[in-house]
C-alpha cells in the first residue's frame, strides 16, 4: 500500500527522552528500551488513545508503565500497540531481543566482519527496537552497550562518552549520551575490533574536538585522506556557512557491508569502507575524489539534515538535494584551492561538468521512465526506494538554482535565516523555499513547482538578429517531453527557470549585454534570465554583430535545451566558448548528433563514415595545451551508450555501441600521433598525490591510451600499456593500463590480469575492481562476456552478500556493459531477473537498485522489448520484499 503526502498527521505521542541499554550479542541482542512518553499538545480522539509503536522483525520480552507490568497491549508484525494508558506523562519500559547475524538486510542492527554496526535510515530503527520510528519524533538519547570485552573492546554510540567500566563475566560497558535532540533514523552503535586514527584540532570558537576515524587494525594507514578531507570539511562549512562542529567528538567508523555510501548519525558517521580506505596502491584519482565528497556530505548533512530534520520522509530532498549542492561546492572550492584564477576556475568546471554529466545519463532516464517522481514526491510503497537521482542530484540543481538567482550572498542569507528559524525541529522543503524568498524579498511561490512536478522540462530557443536595429530576441519556451502519465499529472504550469546566457561574437569573444529596459549599469558577459511564462522573448539593444548564443551557461537549471545549431557553430563554440561548461557541452553536441546518425545508419546496415571536421575539431581540443588537462580529458569522452540509447526510440544497443566504436577508432586512428603526445606529455612525475593538478593529467594520459587501444593496429599500445601496468606506482594508472589491455582483447591482458588478483588478493577495495573491470570488458565479436561473469560468480572471492562485491560484478555488467547485457538472446536478462530474485531473499534494497536496470524496458525494440517484459514478468511472479515489487510493478504497469 501506498503512503501518500498529503496523508501526513502529526504525531499524537512525543518522547521526551529514551534510555537504550543494548545486551550484546550476535545470535540474540537484547535491548531494554526506556522511554519518557506524553502526548502532543492538541493531541485528540482515537489517535490520542492508544500508542502505536513500529516494530519489524523483533520479539517483545516484557512492557511495563510506570514500573507495573503492563497486559493492555498486542504486538503483530508491523509493531505494538499499548492500550489503557496514564491520561498524563508515563514512563514505558520495553524489553525486546533481536537477531543480529541473521540481519542479512543490513538494516537495522547486524553483523559485519564479527563486529556490530547499524543502519537506521529511513525505517531500519524499528528493527533494532519498538519506537516511533518517523523523523518528526525528536528526542534525546542516553545509550549503555554492554558486551564481551575480548570480542568487542571498542563500544560506541551518538554524543558523547559519559561513562566505561567492567562488568562481571568479562563483559564491560560504556554508556553515551547526545545532547541534541534527534530523529530514529540519526540513531548509530558500532561494537566490536576496531581501532582509530584519531586527530584533535580547534574550531573558531577556541574549542577543542576530538576527530576520530575508526576502522579494522590493518586499515589505519588507509585511513590518512579521510581524516584530511574531515578536517577540510570542518573548515570549510564554518568559513562558508558559519556552521560549527557542535559535539566534543565527531566519529567515522567503515564498515565493508554497506547498501549505500555513508550514513550520517549524529557523530557517528557510518561509512562503507569505499568511502574511507585509500591509499596510492589501492585507490584511484576517482575513489580518492568519492571519499572527499562522500565525507564532506556526511559532515555537511550535521547541520542540513541533523540540527534541522525532515519533517517526513517525502520532505527527504530538504536535507539530501541541500547536502549535495553542499559536497559539490566543497569540492569544487577544495579542487580550486591554490590555484591562480584562471585554473580554479577550470577546476570548478571540471566538477561541475561532471556533476551534470551524472545527472544527465542517470537523473534525465530516471524522470523519462516508469519511476519517475517529482523532488518532493507525493506517494512511495517503499521509503527506501526514494533515495534517487531526482531527489539527490535534481535536488540539488533545485537548490543551486537559489544560489544562481540570488547570489552566493543571497543563498547565505537564506540559510542563515533557515538556521535561525528552524534549528532543533523537523521541517518542509516549503519552510526552506520561505527562508530563501524571506531573506531575500522575494516571492518564490512559482518555484514551488521545481518541488512538486516530475519529468524533465524543455527549453526550446529561437533567436533573430536585427542588424539595422543592433537587437538580438531571444526566444524562450518551455514545456516537457512525453510523459508518463503520473508524470504529467504533476505538470500544471510553467517553471521559473534561471536561464544564464552568453552572446559570442565572430572573433570568439563574448559581446557585452544589456538588456531592452534593463536596469544594470555595468554590461555583463553572462547574464541570468528568468524564464517565467510558457514563452517569452528578452531583447538584448545595442548588439553590434549578429552573435552565436551560448545558452545556459554552466548548467543554470536542469533542464533540455533544443537550438538547432549547425554542426558549424557547435565546432565554433567546442574550440571558443567562454564558459568551460559550455565548451563542453558544444563537443558533446557535436559527438551526440555524429553518434545518433551512426546509429541510425548502422541499424540500418549502413557503411559507416564520419566527417572530418569533427575529429579535426577534438584534435584541437585535445592539443590545445592553454586548456586544464581535466578538461580536455572530459571534453573527449564521448556520451556514454546509456545515455545515447536514452536519445532514441526503439534503441538498439547493438548499433549504438557499433556506432560509438567507430567514432572512437576514427579519433584513435586520425589522432594517433596528437594522442601518444598527449600521453607522453602528461606523465606525472615524483610521488603520488590526488590532487586536481596531477590527477587532470593522469586522466588525460589515460584516456589517451584508452583511445589508442582502439587503433586499427594497437600493438604499439599493447606493450605501452603493458609497460605503464608493470611500472605504475600507484592504482589510478595500473588500474587503467589493464582496463587498455582488456579493450585491446582479453589474451593481451590474462598476465596482468593474474598479476593484480594475486597482489590484491586480501584488499576487499581493490578486488572489486577486478571483478567491475572483467565484468564491463568489451569482448571481442561474437563473445559472451556473461559466460565470464558467471564463472566469476563462482570464483571463491565471489560473494553476493557482500553489496559492494554484488554491485562490482552483477550490477557493473547489468548496467555497466549496455551491449553485452542486451544480447539479442536475453541471455542478460534472464541473468538479471535471477539474480534481482536471488538478492530480494537477502537484502531486499540492494535487489531493488538492480531491479532498475530493466525499468527503460520500453525504450527498446521491440525484440528485446518482449524478452525484457518476459523477465519482468519473472521477477514480479516471484518477488517477496515490498522494495522490488514496486519497481517492477511500476516497471510493467
Ligand atoms: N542519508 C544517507 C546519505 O545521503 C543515505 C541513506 C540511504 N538510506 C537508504 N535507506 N537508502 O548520505
Ligand atoms: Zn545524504
């Protein structure tokens, strides 16, 4: 059944304070859980008179009110429910147990590597104990851990440590307590074998915190980036935003079982080890940059998520759309520290050409296909399904989107009265919307509509140039694309739409603006629309040659532009567009339009062929040295075969992927000697470093060599790579030469294959890069790489427990390998259905991220169509947990 938003009722009952005393064991954990309980002010009638406690999967040991014992209750499977209650304040004490290791959903209270861990968000806290388990239920927690001392030395919890001390039996304990009041799902312990890296430093206050990063023993030296990239994440939120570190300690503890990134429980943040272990040999530029981000969102979620909370779980976009614009400005402030203005401002384009390159391939398919929902959506079976590319990264446009308008003076102000208003309470993504028109005398009632309407829109764009008048109109007009029809019922009018926009003249430079009536004394280069009405026309005066138009600049919103440029003008714009993004963009323009004519021809059975001008336009690109490395690399990866199938109906991933090969090797092959110089020419020379310098080049001398693995001959690349795997100090480079190996084809890469299974043997992090790296393997024509990954699935380091084991194999062939997972046999997805039924039996919210890969099922033609439908159809026949069936029902419906 459906939960639905406008449903949303107050709690008629509010804790005033818990006290948890946790029993620990693996087999059966008992909790003894003691609340102080009234009712909410105004609470009346039926909901008033009896308490109902969530409760999954747990067994009631005893109830007592006020110190009696306690007959007036029944427990069923969704909770407990206390009837005859004192008409004042009472003190419930409930005792219950729970299974620990038998927790292979990894929700709730469970067992990972013989230690304990939990996971609370959003509704694991009713596995642990009965509560009311929704986040507008703030109260203060006071929690004692008790367990055997040799097996669990390290006990900790939220807040801070009150009290340690020995029990009989070897047992000890140590009891903490959080002074801020908080939700459930915010609720953490962490019992077992552990040890810290640990570093005190001062706030701006003057106060001292204790900053610890807890890990398995033989981890500590991995743990050296995160502790640095906490300490900048404390930094920066109080010089940008004033935000303080509140707690005397802030604690991140890895674990290796994890659903999803990080969890962000008041001072003890949970993370998956992938989020925290690094070091040169194991990790990547990329997972080096992952831990960044993933730790600066943890801490930013401290105040945007935990000093002020969601009111309800459809309210999840207030702290996670917030927290994420957050992590990107951290990033990018943290890539252009240092530099001069000219390569921070290449560094900042460079994450946010990625940010948006992420939200157009996922978050753009997302709002197009069955599951599409708006930011805040109106309705969800399953919470734990929400946890989307809309309500992260479209969030956070949306609230990018404040910045832009307003400035990044005007958003502070906004937050800052945000802060003032609502700290310590449980609020809506209206309340924010208020704080933001508030502060900066603003009506935003139209911009509600960002909330509240799923699809993506469309801005279409006209221009004419009045060379007798010197005006330029610029035409704009929005509306959808086809939609679902749950979609376009949340469609009801248009958007405010920040449209930033550059005029670039012949010479390549940015002609001043003024607008017909404007205000503005100084003429700008950029300037920011606000597209209000269904269409509108805005006259720049005083044009003095007819301009090419650089349209949303830098991303302004999230949204599709249609301007019919020519091939001609997006070359113009690839080699001289002011704004980096885009510059980019004009490429991917070009690569795109090139691709869906390949396509098209090669699903017709067409000989391929591709006009000159466009690999002679990446070929400037690519040696034009007055460009960041990291943009250039990002400038010539070409759009990704998912988001091409995207493009088009009745998809065929066969001749997408032929078509992107051929672009490919023509690029290889007709800028072969600019891409062995490009190799050359950024090798990094002394010891490792993940920094935005060093890590752009070795991304461009990498995707060079991937080029060059495509040439017609590749056997100069096979033993460059060979060399760079053999040489490499560090994983960013080994990890890419054996990616090269394997596209030039698998013989060439079974030495170095073997090779980085054995160094990497125990190193959990770096065998699932063995795993991803086999699974998403091209193969040459006529090869099954499925063939592989079954054999891997029975390899003996092959485990689908383990979530980051099942997502490098399963998930990286299901939706990493677009052309091997759709063989025409639907031998993918019969792979697929059995392995999302598998899973569902386990851990029912990773099967149902894997259960998505098949939810663009309609895109396709119609042969795959119908063997996609038929596993579908399989996986809804046979599907347990809440969690899958809604995907797939929706999938199909
Ligand atoms: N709040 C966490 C974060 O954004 C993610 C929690 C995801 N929970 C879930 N049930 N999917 O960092
Ligand atoms: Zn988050």
């Amino acid at each position: 059944v459906a939960v639905r938003r406008l449903d949303y009722a107050p709690p008629a009952f509010l804790i005033d304070e818990v006290q948890l005393e946790f029993d620990l064991a693996p087999t059966k954990t008992t909790v003894t859980n003691t609340m102080r309980i009234r009712r909410a002010p105004g609470a009346a009638g039926a909901a008033a008179r009896d308490l109902v406690l969530h409760g999954d999967d747990l067994d009631l040991v005893s109830i007592a009110i006020d110190g009696r014992p306690w007959t007036a209750y029944t427990a069923n499977d969704d909770g407990l429910t206390v009837s005859a209650l004192p008409s004042d304040a009472f003190t419930l004490k409930l005792v219950n147990t729970n299974r620990p290791a038998a927790n292979t959903s990894l929700s709730g209270l469970y067992v990972s590597n013989r230690n304990f861990f939990t996971q609370c968000e959003a509704e694991g806290f009713r596995r642990i104990t009965y509560f009311l388990d929704r986040p507008d239920v703030m109260t203060t927690y006071t929690v004692t851990l008790r367990a055997a001392r040799d097996d669990y030395p390290v006990l900790l919890a939220n807040g801070n440590l009150v009290e340690t001390g020995e029990l009989p039996d070897g047992r000890h304990f140590a009891k903490w307590h959080d002074p801020f009041v908080k939700p459930s799902y915010l609720f953490a312990l962490v019992a077992g074998k552990l040890a810290a890296r640990e570093k005190r430093i001062r706030i701006r206050s003057g106060e001292e915190k204790l900053l610890q990063v807890w890990v398995e023993p033989h981890d500590l030296p991995k743990t050296e980036y995160a502790m640095d990239s906490l300490v900048h994440s404390i930094e920066w939120d109080e010089e940008r935003f004033g935000l303080p570190l509140d707690l005397e300690r802030f604690m991140i503890v890895a674990v290796s079982d994890f659903n999803m990134g990080a969890m962000e429980n008041k001072g003890l943040n949970i993370f998956n080890t992938k989020y925290v272990l690094a070091d040169a040999q194991t990790a990547t530029d990329f997972d080096f940059a992952g831990i960044e981000a993933v730790v600066g969102h943890e801490y930013f979620h401290n105040w945007t998520g935990n000093r002020v909370t969601c009111r309800d779980w459809f309210q999840l976009s207030l702290k996670e759309g917030l927290t994420v614009f957050r992590d990107q400005e951290f990033s990018a402030d943290m890539a252009a520290k240092g530099l001069s203005p000219e390569a921070a401002a290449a560094a900042r384009a460079a994450r946010r050409i990625d940010d948006v390159r992420g939200l157009r391939q996922n978050q753009f398919a997302e709002d197009a296909g069955p599951m599409a929902h708006p930011v805040r959506p109106d309705s969800y079976v399953e919470i734990n399904n929400f946890y989307t590319m809309t309500v992260y990264e479209k969030g956070a446009e949306v609230v990018r989107m404040y910045q832009t308008l307003f400035g990044r003076d005007g958003f502070r102000k906004g937050m800052d009265l945000y802060f003032k208003r609502h700290d310590g309470h449980a609020v809506t993504c209206d309340d924010f919307r208020a704080a933001m028109a508030d502060a900066n005398g603003r009506d935003l009632a139209q911009f509600e509509r960002w909330y509240s309407q799923a699809g993506t829109p469309r801005v279409a764009v006209t221009t004419r140039y009045d060379a007798a008048a010197r005006t330029y109109d610029v035409t704009l007009s929005q509306g959808y694309g086809p939609s679902s029809a749950a979609a376009k019922a949340t469609q009801t009018g248009p958007l405010l739409i920040p449209f930033a926009i550059g005029l670039v003249g012949a010479d390549g430079r940015d002609l001043p603006l003024k607008l017909e009536g404007g205000t503005r004394a100084d003429a700008p280069t950029t300037l920011v629309l606000e597209l209000t009405e269904t269409e509108q026309t805005f006259r720049f005066v005083d044009v003095a040659e007819a301009p090419l138009p650089s349209l949303l600049r830098d991303f302004s919103a999230p949204v599709i532009v249609h301007y019919d440029y020519t091939d001609a003008e997006l070359t113009f714009l690839f080699a001289h567009d002011r704004d980096a993004f885009n510059r980019w963009e004009a490429g991917q323009r070009l690569a795109t339009r090139a691709l869906l004519g390949l396509t098209a021809a090669a699903s017709r059975g067409e000989a391929l062929t591709i006009d000159p001008a466009i690999v002679a336009a990446f070929g400037r690109v690519l040696r034009d040295e007055s460009l960041a490395p990291a943009f250039r690399e990002l400038a010539l990866t070409l759009p990704s075969e998912r988001y091409l199938s995207e493009q088009i109906d009745d998809a065929d991933p066969a001749a997408v992927h032929a078509a992107r090969q051929f672009l490919r090797r023509a690029l290889a092959n007709g800028l072969r000697d600019d891409l062995f110089a490009a190799y050359d020419q950024n090798r990094v020379e002394g010891p490792y470093a993940p920094s935005a310098i060093d890590s752009g080049h070795r991304g461009l001398k990498n995707v060079a060599l991937n080029y060059l693995a495509d040439l017609d001959d590749p056997s100069d690349t096979a033993a460059l790579a060979r060399a760079q795997y053999d040489t490499a100090d560090n994983m960013t480079d080994r990890s890419a030469a054996l990616a090269a190996l394997l596209q030039i084809g698998k013989p060439h890469a079974t030495a170095a294959l073997d090779d980085f299974y054995r160094r990497f043997e125990h190193d959990a992090l770096a065998l699932d890069k063995w795993f991803a790296m086999q699974a998403v393997r091209r193969g040459a024509p006529g090869e099954r790489v499925l063939d592989d990954v079954r054999a891997l699935m029975a390899h003996p380091a092959f485990s689908l427990k383990n979530p980051n084991r099942a997502r490098s194999l399963i998930f990286q062939f299901c939706m990493g390998n677009a052309a091997q997972f759709h063989a025409a046999d639907g031998s993918g997805y019969a792979f697929w259905a059995d392995q999302v039924l598998a899973l569902d039996a386990m851990n029912p919210q990773v099967a149902s991220r894997l259960a998505r890969a098949l939810e663009r099922w309609r895109k396709f033609t119609p042969g795959l169509r119908d063997a996609m439908r038929a596993a579908l159809e399989r996986v809804a026949a046979g599907v347990q947990s809440k969690d899958v069936r809604e995907v797939v029902e929706k999938a199909l419906a």
